[in-house]
C-alpha cells in the first residue's frame, strides 16, 4: 500500500509538509552562510548538491528497487565503478569546498553527515517498503544535502570562527 501511495502523483498532507519543512531548512541554512564571502558561499552549496546527488548515485547501487517498474527500475543499476567515480568527484568538490572556505574538519563532517543521512533513508526504506523507489532517492538526496548545509551553517556560527 505505502508503494502505491508513492504512485500517486497527488501530493497528500505529509508530503506538502515534508516539502515546507525541506524548503524552510535550506532557506534557514542558506541565510546562515550569507556572513561568507558570496563565492564561498557558492562553493558549499555546490559542493553540497554534487555530493548529496553522487550519494544519490551510491544508494541506485547499493539497494535494491522496491518494485519492478517505476524511474528507479529505468534508471537502472550503476556499476560499482561508475558509484566509486560519482562519490570521489562529488565527494573531492563538497570536502575541498568545505575544506578551503571554513576548515577541513568541517569538510569531512559535512560528508560524514551526508552518508549517515542517506544510510537514515535507506533504513528506514528497507524497513518499511523492501527497497528504494525513485522517491527515496530524492528524499535521500535532500536529507544529505540539508545536513551537509547544517554542518557548514553550524560552522560558521562557531565563536572561534573567523574570516
């Protein structure tokens, strides 16, 4: 039944509020990097969108569709190579980014939040739906991208943090 209410187009109650509550996240966090200089605030939004979206490319691979049509089924199956090449590139902009404009730990948190996000998602999938539908890869994706922005906003408002 939860496969078929993803089906539908229709956007029910809690996914109007499930987007409101992404959209006000990335807002929120977004205004927090506004006390960067504008390029490197750019630079951790990119970096947040390759790697939250390369994430995306980890989890096509590593689970299994829910069912046996839908875009997850069309997008098929990446190799593990193709994944291992989307996490090192996405993973190389989002820690560099990280890395140059606030401080390399703040980097490799930004990543490690973004795969416990994604792990998150996947869990929760497998336990309750057996797999991953397009749905949860884009669920996926906006989990890890909105935590990797929350350790960036976090970083920033540290007190010994200084441009």
């Amino acid at each position: 039944q939860r496969l078929d209410i993803m089906r539908d187009s229709r956007i029910g109650a809690y996914g109007a509020l499930a987007l409101c509550f992404a959209t006000l996240a990335r807002a929120s966090l977004f205004t927090s990097l506004l006390d960067l200089p504008p390029l490197g605030a750019i630079a951790l939004i990119a970096g947040a969108g390759a790697f939250s979206r390369s994430l995306m490319v980890d989890l096509l691979w590593a689970t299994r569709p829910a069912r046996g049509d839908g875009l997850s089924v069309m997008a098929g199956r990446p190799s593990r190579n193709t994944t291992l090449l989307a996490l090192g590139l996405g993973g190389v902009m989002a820690g560099v980014a990280g890395g140059l404009v606030l401080a390399p730990a703040a980097g490799a948190l930004a990543l490690i939040a973004g795969g416990i996000a994604v792990a998150v998602v996947r869990a929760i999938a497998m336990k309750k739906i057996g797999g991953q539908p397009g749905d949860v890869c884009g669920a996926g994706q906006v989990m890890a991208e909105i935590a990797m922005l929350a350790v960036y906003a976090a970083t920033v408002s540290l007190p010994s943090y200084s441009l």
